[in-house]
C-alpha cells in the first residue's frame, strides 16, 4: 500500500480508504485497522470531521476484535468528546460498550462499570429497547467479570425479555453469546470446589453454556459474523472437553482455530490453543500439553486479558504437576494466585459500585423514566436527593473516584464545577421553605438541560451542588458553566415569588493533579472568590 505524506491525501482518498476498511471488518482485521487509521489521521489533519470519527470507531472495532484493548481504550477515549458532542447515538452506546468489555477484561472494573452505564443511560435517554437490552447485556458481563455470574446472567435473561420475539439477529447472536460466556465462567469459578453442590451447579453451568453457544451460530451465519461465529465455537469446544467429549470437542477447536487465524483474531488464537492444549493434558499428553502452554505464556508476556493469562497458568500448573515437575508447577500455581488476588482486590475495590449498575439496571428493565419510581431506587440506597433528583454525597463516594481514576489512566481532562446559590439562607428566611425548594428544583433540572448524560451532579448540601464534568477542559468548563448562569440569571423567578432574584456563583478546578480532595478544595476557593467579586460569576481556581 502506497504511504502519502498528510498533504497528499485527498477527500476523495480518504473516502477509499474508508471504504475499502469497512469490507474488511469480516475478512482482514489486521488490513483493516491499517486502512482505518490512514483514514483517521488524514481526516483529523483536513480537520474532515466526520470521516476522522467513522475513521475512529473502525479502528476501535478492529482493535477490540484483535483484543488489543489497552489500545483499543486509547482511541475510544480519543473518540468519546465528538460523540458525546453529538449527543445520545447508536454509535456511541456501542463505542461505550466495547470500552466496558475492554477495560474489565483488564481489570479495570471502575472504569468498566462507568462506561457501560454511561452507555445504559444513552440507550434510555434513546427510548431504544434494542440498545436498552444490548447495554444491559453488556452490564451483565461486567459484573460476570467482577465474580458475580449469577447476578449477571439473571439480568441478561431479564433484558432478552425485553425484545421477545421482536428480537433481531444480531440482538439475538449478543444475547446468547454472552450467556455462553457467563454460564462458562461460572463453570470456572465452581470447577475446582469439592463441594457436591457446587459441582452440580459447574455441571448444570456448563450444559447452559453449550446450549447458548449452539444457539448463536444460525444467528452469526445469517450475519456474517466470523468473530461471533469463531467464539462461539471456541466455547463449544471449551464446554465438550470439560464434559469429556474429547474427539468432538478436538473437531470443533481446530475448525474455530482455521477460522481464527483465517481472520487474524489474535485473542482469540490462545484461547482455542488453551483449550486443545487442555485436551492433551486430559489425554494423558501432558509433555505436549506443557510445551504448547509454555509457548503461549511466552507470547502472552505482557498479556493484558486477566482471564486468558489465569486460564494459561492454572493449566500450566497442571501439565507441570502431571509431569512431576515439582518447582514448575509450583512457580505457575503461586503466579495463578496472586493474579486471582489481584483480580479479587479490583473486584472489591468495585464491589461499592455493584449497587449503581444494579439499580440502573433495574430501572431500564423496568421502562422507567427519571421520575419518582424510579428515583426511590436510588434514594433507597442514599444516592439521590429526593427533592432535586441530583446524586448526593454517597453518590459521589461511590463515582468519583472511578471517574478521577479513568481520566488520570488517559491523562484526560476533568473538571469540577462548584456552584453556589446566592444568598438561599436569605431568600428562605424572606419567601419561605417552599420557594426555596422549587428554586432547588428548577434550578436541578437547568443543570440536566445544560450538562451531558455523562457528566455527574452532585447535591452536596442546602446550597450547593458540584458537577463533575469529564473529558472537559477549564475553559470548555468555563463556556458550560456560564451559559448555565446567565440562563438562571435570566429566568423569571418572580413567577414563584413576587421579587425573587436567583443568581449563581461557581468555581471551578481543573484536572490535573487527579487528586478529589485537592481539586475540591481549588473549586471551593474558586467559588468563594467569585462571591468576593460581587457575586453571580464564574471563576476558575
């Protein structure tokens, strides 16, 4: 392929280029990102808007197809401000799936569980069931990841019943994949306990687990789906050899591999290759099991997919141990576990948050809007103000800081927004509680009309509220956060009381440093100077 230097590339290039990657989605992955990031980088240095995020959200694809999603979280982040800038669409709820997926499969569970519901919230805000019962899906695998497979395939099966028999293929081919996929890892985690009801419960996982995958495949021919298709054989042949199919299950892995390396899916390729080199070590083959598990853990350096590497040690450990080496086996078993520990501390670091996507979750299965019944979820929980309908304190505990982590792993901006109602104690001492409240509440709905689904608003105490504005810079802040008080400066409160004046004074602190104490202190300093200035103002720390 001809390499142009940016000045060369025309319009009419880069629209071949994105062209010629799309035909590739199911043929070449590796062709494809190539050709996509030709086509993103031109478009971005002719500043053609468009063609740079189709360009974008192509290569997100065929990264997250190849399983590189460290680099895959990289470009969806470079990508999440022109779509968010765009508003609600299909394709950024699939942007903000793909990058749930991709940062738990590597352990990133915060991260993970702020974009699924970010993408949940889209899909509501959308009023699509399709994209209500895909997101929620995706919730379920998040929580699959984190340990909890029963929560997760309980809500996916809740979620298919959202579509019925409306469901479409591809509705239909994600559905039963992930179910697959949930019933498989809960298998693993049961697998190993001597317990007699836990062995029945990995057996009767692993019979769901083979019906699921069974069922994707009519679904993935009619669509042409060779990455579904390919994965779903893989689990197939994964469920077959540990119900001891062995023969069949050796068919089905060598035709998911054929297909696999046909398509240069690369993740992929070592979960097929684990799993016939588990067939050798139940074949009693254990030297050829080890050698084919010691050269994947020497590709898998570095290897970002917590799941794939724990699945490679624990069946290295076995092979060794089969074979009597002792100091192998061992060193594979202690590597085994502290991955788990690791696994196991992210999960609990998490665990905090489980309630968020559980009560979301709740909330799109059953239809609800933002109003009363659904907002009781939330207030059960302490995490929103009944009266505004905005977070409260426990909310922000519980968000925050997974937002602060995720902008410091991209070195992304964020900015938090502290803002002040002028002189409430005064205006409730002179026209009572109850403007008071409906001030409140005006003025928390102004905040929804003014911010994006994705930022967070916090009521903080009687007079202040904090937004948390991610991917934002100071002065995009500054643009948002004053369109914001010159729409309440304006508005005609007298309406609720003869004389009522509102005005607001907000501060504003920026990110970096990624520190929550720090940068809330910075916008409350922000915010006390503009109350020095005169009031009804914003200012920057």
């Amino acid at each position: 392929m001809q390499e142009l230097r940016p000045e060369e590339v025309s319009g009419e290039q880069i629209v071949e280029w994105l062209a010629s990657a799309r035909a590739q989605k199911q043929l070449n992955l590796e062709l494809g990102l190539k050709l996509a990031t030709q086509a993103w980088m031109a478009a971005g240095q002719r500043g053609y808007s468009a063609e740079h995020l189709e360009a974008g959200m192509l290569r997100a694809f065929f990264l997250f197809r190849r399983g590189e999603m460290v680099a895959m979280l990289s470009a969806g982040q470079a990508l999440l401000p022109g779509f968010r800038e765009q508003g609600s669409g299909t394709a950024l709820c699939e942007l903000l799936r793909w990058m749930a997926f991709a940062a738990a499969d590597l352990g990133e569970f915060e991260a993970a569980l702020g974009y699924v519901n970010e993408s949940l919230a889209r899909a509501r805000q959308l009023d699509n069931k399709a994209l209500i019962a895909i997101a929620l899906n995706a919730v379920g695998a998040c929580l699959e990841r984190m340990g909890d497979p029963w929560q997760a395939e309980r809500l996916m099966h809740e979620a298919s019943s959202l579509l019925g028999s409306a469901a479409s293929d591809f509705e239909l081919m994600i559905s039963h994949n992930n179910l697959a996929t949930v019933a498989l890892g809960m298998f693993h985690l049961l697998r190993h306990s001597s317990h007699a009801d836990h062995q029945r419960q990995a057996a009767d996982a692993l019979q769901r687990a083979r019906h699921h995958a069974a069922l994707v495949r009519p679904h993935a021919l009619v669509l042409g789906d060779a990455f579904l298709l390919a994965l779903s054989e893989s689990n197939a042949g994964e469920v077959l050899l540990h119900q001891g199919e062995l023969d069949e299950a050796q068919r089905v892995l060598q035709a998911a591999l054929a297909v696999i390396r046909e398509h240069h899916f690369t993740a992929l390729d070592r979960r097929a290759r684990c799993s016939l080199a588990e067939l050798d070590l139940l074949r009693g083959h254990a030297a050829e099991a080890a050698l084919a598990l010691d050269d994947l853990l020497a590709e898998a350096t570095g290897l970002t997919q917590q799941a794939v590497w724990q699945r490679l040690q624990h069946a290295a450990y076995r092979a060794h141990k089969a074979l009597g080496d002792s100091a192998r086996a061992l060193a594979h078993l202690e590597l085994y576990q502290a991955g788990e520990r690791n696994r196991t501390v992210a999960q609990l670091t998490a665990q905090a948050r489980f309630v968020v996507s559980r009560i979301e979750a709740e909330r799109a299965l059953a239809g609800e809007g933002p109003g009363a019944d659904s907002a009781a979820l939330d207030e059960e929980a302490g995490l929103r103000c009944p009266l505004t309908g905005l977070g409260t304190r426990r909310c922000m505990e519980l968000r925050l800081p997974g937002l602060m982590h995720a902008a410091e792993q991209r070195g992304a901006a964020l900015t938090l927004a502290l803002v002040d109602i002028d002189r409430l104690g005064s205006i409730t001492a002179h026209h009572g509680e109850g403007v008071a409240q409906n001030i409140l509440q005006v003025l928390a709905q102004m905040l929804r009309d003014n911010t994006r689904g994705s930022d967070l608003l916090l009521r903080l105490d009687a007079e202040q509220i904090l937004m948390v504005l991610p991917d934002t810079s100071a002065d995009r802040a500054f643009e948002v956060c004053e369109r914001l008080r010159q729409t309440v400066e304006q508005h005609p409160w007298a309406r609720l009381a003869e004389g009522l004046d509102v005005t607001l004074s907000i501060g504003l602190a920026n990110a970096p440093p990624y520190a929550t104490d720090l940068l809330l202190s910075r916008a409350e300093s922000a915010m006390y100077r503009a109350k020095h200035l005169g009031r009804n103002r914003v200012a920057l720390a």
